[in-house]
C-alpha cells in the first residue's frame, strides 16, 4: 500500500505533469500510467500543485529562534557578548529542545525537509529531529582555544554524540564534527578534529570567511587567507560544509571547487549582519557546489527558505547589474538540490528509488497566476505559506497545511515561557 499523487506538476513547463507513487520511504514510481494505483493505495489529486524533492537548509542554529529579535541592530561583538551569550548560559538541555522544534517547525512550513545544524545540547536538537520527522546533519559546535583550553573535552563531546546519534532514526540523523571556526579553534583542535573525522567518517561543517575581518585578522597571524589556511593543515581531506564563504578570492574558490566541499551561502544573514555579497556566480563557473542556508534566526529573522533562494538572486543581480545571474533553474537547484550529498542523499530528489521527501507547493493561488514554468514560479513569486504539504521518508508531517508531528501551540507558548523565565531570574 502506498499512496498515488495525481496529475501534479513538477520544475518544467507548467504542463508538464506527472503521477507520482511513493511507497514506505521511498519514490515507487514516477509518471506512472493509471495502471501503477495499486489496491489499497492512498489516492491524491495534485492538480494545481507543484512538487519537489524539499528544500535542504545547508545552514543553520535551529534553537536560535529563542533570539530572534531580541537585538538586531547591534555591532556583532556588542550583541554576542551583552545579549546572546548570557542566555546561551542559562540554557537547560530541556530548553534546546523546544527552540530546536519551534525551528523546525518553522522550517517545514517553508517546505524545508532537511537541517544541518550546529549547535550545543545536541542530545535535544536530535530528539526534537527524531521526534518531528525530518532529516539532518546534526553537529556540537566546538568553540576551544587549544586542545589543553576545553579542546580535549569538546572533541569528547563530539565523538560521544557521532557515536551516540549516526544513522539514528531510521537513517534520517546524520552527523557531523564541528569546530566552530578558526578564529575559535586552535590549531591542535582542528588537527584533531580533522583526524578524527576521517576515523569517524563524517564531514566538517564549520564557518569560513564570513566577514572582512576574519579574512584580515587571519592575513596577518598567518599569511594566509582562511581557505588556504585550511588547506594547509588538511582540513578539505573529508567532506565540508563551509558555511559563508563571502570574502573567499580567486585562489580560494579554487582550492574549493578542488576539493568536496559544500559551501552554504546564507545571503540574508550576511546581509543582515552587514558582512558583504558572497561570490556566488564564480564560485558557481568555478565548480563549486553551492546550496542555500538561513543561518539562525537571531541573525535572519526567518529560517524560510523561499524567501532565502528569492534574496539570493536578487542580491547578485543588483549587484552585478545583470539579469542574467543566477535563473531560476539555478538558483531553485542551490536550495533543493545542492545540500544533499553531504548528508547522504542520492544527488536527485525526485527519482524512482530516492527517500520520499516531497513538498507541494499550490500554485492555484493569486500570485502564481498564471503559472508559465514552474522554476520562475518558486524562484520568483512563490512565498512560504504556498506549502501545503510535506512528506519525509513517505510520512506526511504538513498535511492541507497542519503540522502533523508537531504541537504548534504547545511549542510556541514553551519557547515564550523560557524565555520569560531566563529573562526574569
Ligand atoms: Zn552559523
């Protein structure tokens, strides 16, 4: 028994449609004749909806929705140290868990299907995943200054939650090692990190030259840009996802596209931070792969991914003054397709065989009238509250658009009590 989506439309012409039958976890078939509905099968009509394989969020601290709009018009060190990092410490483990719901929540409203998140309590991050359904590539994110300084300690940390959550969850838990950056990481941390990657086998996912400053700061300890800093010491030897990546140079995209590095571009954090434009159009010719992340919401506001891959395009052509960068084709690939490798699934989401991770969009509403081409339409009109529905290994989580594994009240009213209790001790 499975379930049989009619007559919905997939990216291509808005009449190219298809039926599309998934079964358990995975895609049965697709564009079946009539023959394919088998006895006992779920039927829908797709008619007037478009699906696709779900957005991979290639960036994000899901449990930083607790800070959104908490203080957002502050120098970063200023907001760091006198707004987020005292909360941060009064954070229970409990605490992590209903933020990291209520951003995942948010997610799988904008048709996101898989996280990779870095934060801390990543015991919570993970049950809030395994509980809500959806896929990630989860990771502790180590902030040590040598391996003497809390670095032996954070590497124990990780190594404790790759061994306790790998492949969890039916699969749908990856994970990863993270040291935070380089500029809150010795050297022997990363070292160690980097061996014990490979021992593990899991990528990095850390954060690299996302603003002027860091790339400066480290010219001058080094001689070396962040990315061949990295190089030097081995770190593009396992998989990584480098999140940012604004202020990388000639020589550093290609020392990327050389190596299996994803870069999650994050153009609305780095906006909103005043951290510059990354290079996407090079990095792109360059070869390098590039998918599309939210960062935390405290410096977004959102984790919409919609919204995410509509700023990345227009950030470029103003910039660039050219209508031509980044067509919708391209810049809907960098949201669904690009962040799959890395956390393990087959690099097209919508083929016979693949997990049944599917979104659909209604594209039957005022601004997606008259639907052309189905790319156009969620690149350039399409918003967040089109999703009506979201599978994950086959089992709905939005369906006619209620959450169905998540209490959304429940959620809500836990995150605004923590919060009033953290802020009122
Ligand atoms: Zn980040």
């Amino acid at each position: 028994m499975g379930t049989f989506i009619r007559n919905v439309r997939r990216i291509g012409p808005s009449s190219s449609t298809i039926d599309l039958r998934f079964e358990g976890d995975h895609i049965a078939s697709l564009s079946p004749s009539e023959s394919a509905v088998q006895a006992g099968d779920i039927e829908l009509d797709g008619k007037g909806k478009l699906a696709i394989s779900g957005f991979v969020n290639a960036h994000t601290h899901l449990a930083m929705v607790l800070f959104r709009g908490l203080a957002d018009d502050v120098p970063l060190q200023v907001w760091l140290e006198e707004h987020v990092w005292p909360i941060e410490q009064q954070l229970q483990p409990q605490d992590v868990y209903w933020c990291t719901l209520l951003g995942i929540a948010e997610g799988i409203r904008s048709g996101t299907t898989a996280f990779i998140d870095m934060y801390f309590h990543c015991d919570q991050v993970a049950r809030a995943v395994e509980e809500s359904g959806v896929r990630a590539l989860l990771s502790y994110g180590m902030i040590a200054p040598s391996l003497e300084d809390r670095g032996t300690a954070e590497l124990a940390t990780s190594k404790a939650f790759v061994k306790g959550w790998h492949g969890q969850a039916d699969g749908r838990i990856q994970v990863a090692l993270s040291p935070h950056s380089i500029y809150t990481c010795g050297e022997d941390v990363w070292r160690k990190a980097i061996e014990l990657a490979h021992e593990l086998g899991t990528p990095l996912h850390t954060h690299v030259s996302e603003t002027r400053s860091e790339v400066d700061d480290w010219k001058v300890r080094t001689g070396m840009t962040p990315v061949r800093y990295l190089q030097s010491i081995d770190a593009f030897s396992v998989p990584m996802l480098a999140a940012h990546c604004v202020h990388v140079d000639k020589d550093d995209i290609a020392i990327l596209a050389d190596h299996p590095v994803t870069v999650a571009h994050c153009p609305k954090s780095n906006a909103k931070l005043g951290s510059g434009i990354a290079p996407v159009p090079a990095m792109k010719q360059a070869g390098v792969r590039v998918a599309i992340g939210t960062d935390g919401a405290a410096s977004n506001n959102r984790l919409d991914m919609v919204e995410e891959l509509r700023v990345t395009w227009m950030l470029q052509r103003a910039l660039h003054e050219d209508p031509t960068y980044l067509v919708s084709q391209d810049v809907v690939a960098m949201a669904i397709d690009a962040g799959r490798s890395i956390i393990g699934l087959p690099e097209k989401g919508l083929s016979e065989g693949a997990p049944a991770d599917l979104v659909l969009f209604d594209t039957d509403r005022i601004h997606t009238t008259p639907p052309h081409n189905m790319a156009a339409m969620l690149a350039y009109a399409a918003n967040s509250g089109d999703v009506t529905d979201v599978y994950v290994d086959g089992k709905a989580l939005l369906k006619d658009g209620e959450l169905r594994t998540i209490d959304e009240e429940r959620v809500k009213s836990e995150v605004r009590s923590l919060l009033h209790r953290i802020k009122n001790r």
